[in-house]
C-alpha cells in the first residue's frame, strides 16, 4: 500500500512559474489574498497531493461552489405574495 504524499513543507522554496508559461495558458492576472498562514498552508498541500496549481485549485472551488448555490436556490420555495 502506498502511503499518501505529504504536503510540501511551509519552509521549502516554492517554485517560480515562468511568465511565459502564464501568457502560455492564457492566465495572466494576479489574485492576492490575505488569509491565515495555517489554511495556506492546508491549501497548498492539498493542492501538491493532487498535482494541481493553486490557480486550478480556485477554479474547481469556485465552479463547486457556483453549483451548490444554484441547487440550494433551486430547492428553495418561490416566494409569493400572500396579502
């Protein structure tokens, strides 16, 4: 059975992308955010296990989340006037 990869270490260097890769990919504006080191942290490893970029990692979060919001408004009852 193969143990499970750990996540990178906060002390180790990350990597720099290359800007030609970004232009490349068509994904060139930055997006900073200020959040506590410990979900960093969590993000990043949890981004390294599965081989993804943190910018593909937002973009699966956000598409999953635009998705729960549209079934959670679907299943909401239609308001009605009842005056």
């Amino acid at each position: 059975m193969k143990e499970p990869t750990k996540p990178p270490s906060p002390k180790q260097p990350v990597p720099r992308v290359d800007g030609r890769t970004l232009r490349r990919n068509g994904k060139t504006t930055q997006f900073k955010v200020s959040i506590p080191e410990e979900l960093h942290i969590e993000i990043k490893g949890f981004a390294a296990q599965r081989r993804m970029k943190l910018g593909e990692l937002v973009e699966q979060a956000f598409a999953i989340l635009k998705q729960e919001e549209a079934k959670s408004a679907a299943r909401l009852p239609k308001n009605s006037s009842a005056n």
